[in-house]
C-alpha cells in the first residue's frame, strides 16, 4: 500500500493532465483478474465471479490532484515521496492518492472475500467539479448497479454520508472613471459593492446536522491605475448551505444586491445519503461513526443518480491543497484494516 501511494505521488496528474497515470493504472489493472474498461482516462473494474445475487460495492477515487508551487514545499518535492516519522509527504498524498491506494491494495491483494461484487472506479477532472470522469462513466451506461459506494477522500477516519450544496456567482458594479484629484466628478464602482459586501457578511445562515452553513467574499477585483476612479469591479462569493436546497432556493436567500450585475459560476447539488439504510448503517457501526461536511465531493453527484454514497478515508481535508501535504501511516493502515472488514 506504501509503495502503491509512492508509484501515484511520483506521477504528476493535476486535473486535465491524467492520461500518465491513468495509462499507469490500466497497465497494472490489466495484471489483476477481473474485467477492467476505460472511457477516456476513467477507469472501471469488476471483480471475479460477479454474482447478480450478491450486493455490490464500489470503492472509488479520482486520480487527479491541484496545482503546487514548488517552492513553497519545505520538506519534500511535491513529485518526490517521503517517508518520515510515520508520514508520507507528497501532492495528492492526503487528497487523495492515499485512498487510491488503499484501494489499489484491496483489490490487487484480493482482499475483499466473497460476500460482495467489489468494483473499484478512478476517474479525472474531479478537482474541476462536474462533469467529471465519473460523470463520463455513468452516461456510459457501464456500471452494473451498486449498492453502497465508497469514496475514500479524507475523512480523518470518519464516514461522511452528506454534503453541503455548493454555489458560486459574482456580483458586477458600474461606474464613471474619472482622474482621481476630481473623484467627485465620477462614480467609484468599489464603492457600490460595498453595500453588498456588508449584506453577505452578515446574511443569516443555518445548521445542518451541527453544521454551520458558511458564505463568503473570496475574491475582489477592479480598478486600472492608482490615480483613475475605478469604473467597474467586482467581487466573487462561495456558499456553502443546506444540502437539500435547490439553486433557485439558495438564490432565494441572498441579499438583494439591486442594480449590481449578478452572474453565476456553478452549482454544485449537495446531498445526504440516509445513514440507516440496512448496508451502510452496518458500516457506519464497523467504523464507529458518521457526520456531515460543508464541503462538495462526488458523493452528491453518486447520489442524485440514485447510488448511495459515502466518504471514508485516510487523511485531513486540512492537508489537502496545501505545500507539504501528507498522509499519515496509520491512517492509511485504519481505512484499509476498516475497509477489508467489511467487504469480508
């Protein structure tokens, strides 16, 4: 598993550049027994002996990673895997080469048992949102039915069986640029966000599950010299908000932002997958416990297309993106341990 997690963090793979190790993947999926298939640099295997009289499980995880600045790593090359006081540091270790792994161990060590079909399903482009590599496999119409899938991004041990919906936009103002020693004469397109900043700042948010829902300005642009009244800017919002709000009741709840122009970045469906169901709730119990995220992962996406889904994985959402992410040993080994079990 160690060294599966090396051979990945060692292959460069941010998003739309997986064709390496996606060939890399096939090459060595190709050695096991099972049915394996690719649409584009997705990947789907099937177990031996599939039975339509068992269950089955899909273990699944993207291949691709974030950027890195290389200079910015301490410790390590994010391409060169270390190994250090019980830790393996690289790009992707934590998000999430390191459930890949896991599950390259499972499957290549025929550790699953008899009791499920297992299929295993890695896919690109899942740091863009969606559609993904997932998305191309399901409009393939390829997969069998699955009854509980698992996505081992990092979870610090935990099951995740929801997530928050997701929603990106801008907000645009106009003004009147004029020279700045007669900024009266114009009108200061910064100015006019300012209402809005102050409106989403203290909008009125929610818990779900003990969650709090989150929104935030994350981006501000505008202006083009020191000495010119900016005749437009703008800011860039991301909301995080109960996962069973639709778009137009996400909307519904923003400030009124007037004459602002208002244009949208994305969507991103949230959803919970109800932990006690008979098969997950059995896992659930194995894994000792389950809660929900504020953060987007294909788990939404499995789910509205009426597949089960949940996180459980190696690693901290508070390593991944960052210079000198890792990976903890016994994270990797807790997942894996947790994983057979069950499957067994």
């Amino acid at each position: 598993m160690i060294n599966w997690l090396k051979k990945l963090i060692e292959i460069e793979s941010i998003s739309r550049n997986e064709k390496e190790i996606t060939d890399f993947l096939e090459s060595e999926m190709k050695k096991m027994s099972g049915e394996l298939k690719r649409i584009n640099n997705a990947l789907f295997w099937q177990c031996p002996n599939f039975s339509a009289d068992k269950k089955t499980i899909a273990l699944v995880s993207h291949t691709d990673t974030v950027p890195f600045v290389e200079n910015k790593w301490q410790i390590t090359r994010p391409l060169s895997p270390l190994e250090k006081d019980g830790k393996i540091y690289g790009r992707g270790s934590s998000d999430m080469k390191g459930g890949l792994a896991v599950i390259l161990d499972i499957i290549s060590g025929k550790k699953f048992g008899d009791k499920f079909n297992v299929i295993a399903i890695f896919y690109d482009r899942e740091e863009l949102g969606f559609p993904n590599g997932i998305t191309d496999l399901l409009e393939a119409k390829v997969l069998p039915q699955i009854d509980l899938a698992i996505v081992p991004e990092p979870t610090e041990r935990q099951v995740v069986h929801g997530v928050f919906t997701t929603f990106r936009f801008r907000t645009v103002s106009h003004g009147k640029a004029v020279h700045s020693s007669k900024a009266y004469l114009g009108e200061n397109a910064i100015y006019k966000l300012l209402p809005a900043i102050e409106a989403i700042k203290n909008i009125s948010l929610e818990e779900v599950e003990g969650v709090k829902e989150a929104i935030s300005v994350n981006l501000i642009s505008g202006g083009t010299a020191d000495n010119i009244v900016p005749d437009k800017a703008e800011i860039s919002i991301d909301c995080r908000f109960d996962p069973k709000l639709s778009q137009q009741e996400v909307i519904a709840r923003l400030p009124d932002f007037g004459d602002l122009e208002f244009l949208e970045d994305g969507f991103f469906p949230g959803f919970v997958t109800n932990p006690k169901t008979e098969i997950l709730s059995d896992f659930i119990t194995l894994v000792g416990s389950t809660k929900l995220e504020p953060y987007w992962t294909d788990i939404a996406q499995l789910g509205l297309r009426g597949i089960p889904a949940v996180n459980f994985g190696p690693g901290s959402a508070d390593q991944a993106h960052t210079a000198d992410e890792f990976v903890t040993v016994s994270d990797l080994k807790f997942v894996r341990d947790k994983l057979v079990e069950f499957l067994k």
